[in-house]
C-alpha cells in the first residue's frame, strides 16, 4: 500500500462520512431555524423550545435514515474489506 492508496481511502471516508451524517445535520439545522423564527415572532425565549423539539426531530430522522446510513456504511466496508484481500 503506497501514500496515494491511503489518500484515496481517506477521501473516500471523509465523503462517506458526509453522507451519512448529513440527512441528520440538515433535519436538525431546518428544525432549528424554524424554532429560531418561531421564538423571533412570538418572543419566546424559552430555552427548553430550543432543545427538545430538536432531540425529537433527530431522533425521528434517525429512524427514517437508518436504512440510508446503514447501507453506505456497509457498501464502503465491502470496499475497505476487498482491497484488504487484493492487497495481500
């Protein structure tokens, strides 16, 4: 294994981890936004209005993402897996 096989396995685990983690980051920054807007019209500063909705909205995405997440996760370990075995 050379320095370029570990850079393109290294890019290639900083992009899986943007696919995984970004259908969660996004749910989270659009339920934060809206409960931003929400606290700015109504001048509520509540500091649980800020916190709970968006650990239920997480934890919502989390179930609807698993699949997703799931999948890529195992997709980029087949690929680790066989260039594990070509390599020896």
């Amino acid at each position: 294994m050379n320095g370029a096989d570990v850079l393109d396995i290294a890019r290639d685990s900083i992009w899986v981890l943007i696919k995984v983690s970004s259908p969660v980051m996004l749910v989270a920054l659009f339920v934060g936004l809206i409960i931003a807007l929400f606290q700015a019209l109504t001048q509520i500063q509540e500091m649980t209005l800020t916190f709970v909705p968006k650990i239920i909205a997480i934890f919502i995405s989390l179930f609807i993402f698993f699949p997703y997440m799931g999948e890529t996760l195992g997709d980029f370990m087949a690929v680790i897996a066989e260039r594990i075995v070509n390599l020896g």
